[in-house]
C-alpha cells in the first residue's frame, strides 16, 4: 500500500513547528544605548589616584 504523507519537494514543516510572527510598532527613541568612549568619563576614585601626584612630582632643577 503506497504511503498517503506527502511532503514537498522543497521542503517540509509541520503545523507544530511553524512559529506565529507578531508586528510591533517602531519604538519611540533608539534601541541601542549610547556608550562614551573609555576615559571619557573620571571613573578612577579620589582614593585611588597615584601618589606621584597626592605627594607632588620631583621638580626639575635648572
């Protein structure tokens, strides 16, 4: 008895695997947040700042 399936040529997908698309409208600002560039900003705390600077930097003598 010959099988009574029959699939495409192309391809084949069946009722459970075929997923629902939902149209949403366009969002009101952008979706991709703004990243400053690294040091843009002074992240380093106060308390971790070099000494060099907290004690003063030798000075050169001319």
């Amino acid at each position: 008895m010959p099988s009574k399936t029959t699939v495409p040529e192309v391809g084949w997908s069946s009722p459970s695997t075929i997923r629902a698309s939902v149209d949403l409208p366009d969002p009101d600002s952008p979706t991709i947040a703004r990243v400053l560039a690294r040091g843009s900003r002074n992240d380093t705390p106060s308390t971790a700042r070099d000494s060099t600077r907290r004690h003063g930097a030798p000075r050169d003598s001319r």
